[in-house]
C-alpha cells in the first residue's frame, strides 16, 4: 500500500477532479503491475495496473491493493469495479473510501457482492492525507484552499506602495521561487485580490517550472485592474469576480466575469467554484485577502516564507493564532507550514 501512496502522487497537477489513485497488482509476494490514474479522461489506476501485467493468467491468483475504493459508475471511463470482477481477482485491499457521492461504498459492495474478498483501511490515514483535496471537495463542498506569502524577518510582505511604478520588495531566493511555481502546478487555480493585480501586475503562471498553468482567479469589485495586465493574458484562463449583475458573462480580454453582491463574500465565492469543479485554490495575496480566509475559517494550508531580511516598516503580515507543524529550509529561507485541522 505505500507503494500504492508513491504512485498515486505521481498524477499530482493532471488528474483533477479526479483523485490521485496508485494501484499495485501482487502474485505470490511479488509485485507484477502497478499503475496510477492517467491524466483527466485517461485511465484509472486499476485498470493501467491490470493491462501493465503481462501474464493475464496469474489475475485470478492475485491481490489488487488500491489506494482508494474503485469506481462504481460510467463516468469519463466505465467502472473500474467491473473490470475487477471481469479479470476474475479474488482478493482486493483497500487504503479507504471514496467520499464522492457516486461511488462511497458501493464500489466494495459491488466487489463483496462478486464473493470477492475485500479488506479496507490498510493506512486509511495517510491515503486520505494525499487526496486531501479531494476529500475536501467533496466533504466541505468547496475547495481546499492553501494560503502562501513570503515576508521578511520582521514581518513584513512588502514596502508600502500606492502605485505600480513604485519597486515591490524581492523577499525570497530563486530556489523558493521555483518552488512555488511548481505548487502552482499542482492546484487547479490561484487567487489574487485586486490590490495584488494593481501594484505587482503578476502573470500567475509556472513560467520557472515545466507544468500546467492554474485557473487564475481575480477579485477586483469594481472592475478596477486594466485590460492590459498580465492576469489577462492568454496563457491561462481567468475569472474575475466583481459587483454589479450587469456585468454578468462579459468577457475582459477573454477573461470571464462573475458578478457577486461582495467579493469578500468568501463563502459565496467557494460555493461558485464548487460548482465550477475547482478542486484546490492557492491564495498568493495580498494580506487582506489571506486575513479574511484565515479570520473564517476557511483555510487548509499554509505555507509561509521567512527570508534573512529586516526592513523594519511597510506592509505587515498577518497575525497566525498557531503554530507552525512543520519548519524547513529552502535556500536561504525557511518555508512554515501550518493545518488547519
């Protein structure tokens, strides 16, 4: 089974919606196939697993292990349940459940119902811990939501600015830099509020790290930030959520509007991007927007840089109430992680 956790994680970025699954095939103690879930669309982890196996013979005298209950619908591909049964395996073990309505449970009482013998919550946990998102999404009917800033020694995120023509302050090294490039890859949006977009004009793209492009999510109310910012480009989709109905499905620079009563309505705002299937938003500024997601509640993560750097007055950070699980260093800086559990 933590061979089954390994695979999974390597769909980290390209199987959203879909959960990360890791599926590992084993004949006499030894393992024969494994697989995981194929980008969106593509195959599931059991079945890469079963058609990895040369010897379709050995099927019936095998253990499926599998990091989480497989599928027992037609969804993007038909259920995984049935070519189980199909391939005649009598014995599946399962790291736990599937919380998505369509499947949550009966996937294994298909499988039972096949005289298969089936055993679940073989590291319940730690499956759960990769598919956060996922059961986040799913639970919570929301996304999971990280919050990331860098700030200085003194707890600071920034000089105090007013225009865009004034220097922002470069906080961490280029090895956190291409760090969080990378994180961008893995989630399925970014958001800034529109003071971010003003003053930094950011393209929140994975230009530093080979990988997908994040949905880029703009709060901006009054439709303040001009067509010609990079967060209008087109190298990635944008929403921006505004206020006034009037504006509802125009498009500014391909990018499409979302009108709201508040766009501080954080609540209303997640419920939107539920519905979209947005499974995961990293929260990249500024500290107003990241002080109301963590003064709600509405917060998984976070992720927080402290560079070796004093500049002793501008733009505070925010006050955590908690702290750190874990502390570790990147470059010359060291990158907190906090849960909200």
């Amino acid at each position: 089974m933590l061979r089954c956790l390994e695979l999974a994680q390597l769909g980290a970025g390209s199987v959203a919606p879909n959960p990360m699954v890791g599926c590992v095939i084993v004949h006499d103690s030894r393992i024969i196939g494994e697989g995981h879930t194929s980008p969106y669309g593509g195959n599931h982890a059991e079945v890469n697993a079963i058609h990895s196996i040369k010897d379709a013979s050995l099927l019936p005298h095998s253990t499926l292990y599998v990091s989480l209950e497989p599928c027992a619908h037609f969804g993007k591909t038909p259920p995984c349940a049935n070519l189980i049964i199909e391939k005649n395996i009598r014995r599946v073990v399962i790291a736990c459940l599937d919380p998505f309505a369509q499947v949550n449970g009966l996937g294994i009482k298909r499988l039972m119902e096949a005289g298969i013998d089936v055993k679940i919550g073989v590291l319940e946990a730690e499956a759960q811990e990769v598919n956060r998102r996922f059961f986040t999404f799913h639970q919570k009917k929301r996304p999971y939501i990280i919050l990331k800033w860098a700030e200085t020694t003194d707890g600071f995120v920034d000089n105090a600015r007013t225009k865009a023509s004034e220097p922002s302050l470069k906080i961490t090294g280029e090895t956190a830099n291409i760090l969080v490039h990378k994180w961008r890859s893995e989630e399925a949006a970014i958001m800034v509020g529109k003071n971010t977009a003003l003053l930094d004009n950011p393209s929140l793209t994975t230009r530093k790290y080979s990988g997908k492009n994040p949905i880029r999510i703009l709060l901006d109310g009054k439709l303040e930030t001009p067509e010609s910012a990079n967060i209008f480009s087109d190298e990635a989709e944008t929403l921006v959520f505004c206020e006034g109905e009037k504006e509802k499905g125009k498009r500014k620079n391909g990018a499409e509007r979302i009108p709201m009563e508040s766009v501080m309505n954080l609540q209303a705002i997640l419920s939107e991007l539920h519905t979209r299937n947005i499974q995961s938003v990293i929260v990249e500024g500024g500290p107003t927007l990241h002080g109301s997601f963590y003064n709600a509640g509405l917060w998984d993560e976070i992720r927080r840089f402290v560079a070796p750097l004093t500049i002793e007055k501008g733009v505070k950070t925010i006050a955590l109430n908690e702290p750190p699980e874990a502390e570790t260093q990147v470059g010359n800086d060291r990158l907190l992680t906090y849960r909200n559990r």
